[in-house]
C-alpha cells in the first residue's frame, strides 16, 4: 500500500514503552508494518508561534506536496514512451522513497536545528517555491519546443487533402519558369482514378494532353499532377470541384521547403539536447522536494505534539504502513490505545475551526496523526 500513516503518542515512563505497546498491538495481528520516526530535539519556542506556525505549516504541506506532484508527473510526461522508467527516477537521496521515509534521518546540513521552528520552515518554503518556479519556466521551454515540433510532424502525415507536399513531390513533377504553362495538383479519391484518366483533359480549354501523372497514393487517393495554361486555372479548379477532384493550392518553392526541413532538424536536435538535462534537473529536484515534504511532516508531528501533549516535549513518533485490507480494523487498535489522551476525540469534524489544532487533515483523533500519501502519479 502506497500510504502511510505518520502518528504520535505521549512517552509513557519511556518513549520505548509508548514504541512497544503500539507496535505490539498493531504487527501481532498484521494490521500494520512500523517503523520509529526519528525526529531531533528542535527548539520549542513560545506556544503562541506554535499555534501560528501549526496553521502555517498546513499550508506549507500542502504546496509542498504540490510541487513533488508536479515534479513527479512532469517527469513521466517527458519521458513519454517510457513511462515504467518513471518510477526509478524517483528518488529521495538516492534511495527509492519508502527506503527514506522508512529510515527517515533529519538533515542537519540543509535543516539547521539550532534555528527557531519558523526559519526552518521559512528554508524550506523558499526552496520549494524556487523548485516550482524553475520548474514552470524549464517546462515553458519545453513544451513550447516540442509542440512546434510536433506541429510541424503533424503535417507530414494524415490525409492527402490536407498533409504537406513538400516530401512528397519532386523538381521534376514540375514545369517552372514558364510564362504561360504551370502544374497543379489534384487529389483524387481511388475509386475514381478511371473517371479522372477520362475527363481531366476537358476539364476546361488548354489543358495540356496526356499530361497527368500519378506521383503519390495513401489508402483513401492518389495525387496527381496536370498541367494546363496559366489562364485556365480558375476554370479547371472549379470543374474539378464539381467532380470531386481536390485542387491542392500548393506552389513548388525550393527554398520553403528546404527551410521547413531544416526547422525540424533543428526543432528535433534541439529537442534531443535539453532532454538530458531536463531529466536530471527533475531527478535532483524532485528528491530535494521531496525531502523537504518528509522534513515538514516532521515539523508538523513536532509542533502538533507538543500543542497536545505539553512540555516538556515527551512524546515518540511513529511510521505506521497500514495493511490495506485492515484499514478499519488498524483505526480501531489506535482508538483504544490512545482514547484516554482525549476523550472529547472520537472524531471531530474539520470544519470546527480549533485554534492550534490542525484539522484540514478532514478528521480529528486523540493523537497525532498526518497521512503521507505516495501515490504520486496519475498516468492517463
């Protein structure tokens, strides 16, 4: 199961004790794999900036997980065709990410635990935000070039009627430079190829006999050329119309079609180049995202507990991966634990507004308790 359940409880007459009973209670009967949740000894503060920060940090979760959403789903949209690689390039320090929360150790580097509980968070704030808008602007780029690109792709397939020509026809299906005699194009549907071989020179006056020639086909027509005086062309495209003969408007320029080619080997090679890069970048930046999500999870448990359970800070937290078929079952075991903590807790509805208790989470238990959902990705 992706989820996990990220709780504490008050320490007993030790926090090994409060460790013990819960998972006692939770693995003998399967409900759930545990783990203890290491979280180092951070600067309390007044309980006033508790009771701000608390609502602060809700928040600041929020976004955060946002942003490793984003991350996450911007990487499987770049690697498009190989999507099951997605996944291995979801990293948290190099380890895949239930490895780290699992074994989640708090960075003292990045996360300095000398600094009040509000510069932390503001460190991880201004991290997080830069990601996501580096983020918007290397995606901007991106899409923006692969969507010319596959404009331009576009065009060189589908229907005859409307793809471009240009790799399709030749100098020589041509008469150029001519004052008075020009080709054009006609798109014709297969099933009338005889109706075509048999009318086109009477189409209209000055078409020049036995002229046609048929240079391309697809499954559905055939194009072909003809050619005809200058002065005829509005004539012999209307009565082509009439007998459902496609006129393409198509003139042969050299230099057009040579600088659409050169375009999309340009757009292309372009393409190849930031790719490399691009997967990097999102690799380091979505581990760091990531890192910090878990590192505010951890603020959050800190901050709730001590609102909770009072100073001085005693309490032991907890990673809980609950068994997916014993969900209800896992709730039930935590109620009876930990109902004596608060008896006014059975559930409590999120929309009662508790200064200093976070309810966003939708439901409200007598001990602390934060979701970490790692379903991160939504393939279409």
């Amino acid at each position: 199961m992706s989820e996990f359940w990220l709780i504490s409880a008050p320490g007993e007459k030790t926090c090994q004790q409060t460790w013990d009973k819960m998972n006692v209670a939770t693995t003998q009967t399967g409900l759930s794999n545990n783990h203890k949740f290491n979280i180092p000894e951070l600067k309390v503060g007044t309980l006033d900036v508790l009771v701000g920060l608390s609502d602060e940090l809700a928040k600041l979760d929020s976004f955060v997980e946002s942003v490793v959403r984003k991350v996450a789903q911007y990487m499987a949209d770049v690697l498009e065709d190989s999507r099951d690689k997605v996944q291995e390039n979801l990293l948290a320090n190099g380890v895949d990410l239930v490895t780290y929360v699992t074994r989640f150790q708090w960075d003292m580097a990045k996360y300095p635990i000398k600094q009040s509980l509000k510069n932390i968070s503001e460190i991880m704030s201004k991290q997080v935000s830069q990601i996501d808008n580096d983020l918007k602007a290397r995606a901007s780029a991106y899409n923006s070039l692969k969507g010319n690109l596959q404009s331009l792709e576009r065009k060189n397939v589908g229907s005859l009627l409307t793809r471009s020509l240009a790799d399709i026809v030749k100098k020589e299906d041509f008469v150029l430079d001519s004052e008075y005699l020009t080709t054009l194009l006609v798109v014709v549907p297969k099933t009338s190829y005889p109706e075509w071989q048999k009318t086109y020179e009477t189409l209209s006056e000055m078409v020049v006999p036995r002229s046609t020639k048929l240079l391309f086909e697809d499954q559905d027509s055939g194009l072909f050329s003809v050619t005809l005086f200058r002065k005829a062309i509005d004539d012999f495209k209307h009565k082509a119309r009439e007998n459902k003969f496609t006129v393409r408007d198509f003139q042969y320029n050299e230099e057009e079609m040579k600088a659409d080619k050169e375009e999309m080997t340009r757009l292309s090679t372009d393409k190849k180049k930031q790719f490399g890069p691009l997967v990097r970048w999102l690799k380091v930046n979505f581990s760091e995202a990531f890192i910090a999500w878990i590192h505010i999870k951890a603020l959050r448990v800190f901050t709730e507990s001590v609102l909770r359970y009072g100073l001085p800070v005693n309490f032991q937290a907890m990673l809980l991966q609950p068994n997916k078929k014993n969900v209800k079952k896992l709730r039930e075991v935590l109620e009876d634990l930990y109902k004596h903590l608060d008896s006014s807790a059975t559930v409590i509805d999120a929309s009662m507004d508790i200064p200093g208790l976070n309810l966003s989470q939708q439901e409200y238990y007598p001990y602390v308790y934060y979701k970490i959902d790692f379903n991160l990705l939504d393939f279409k």
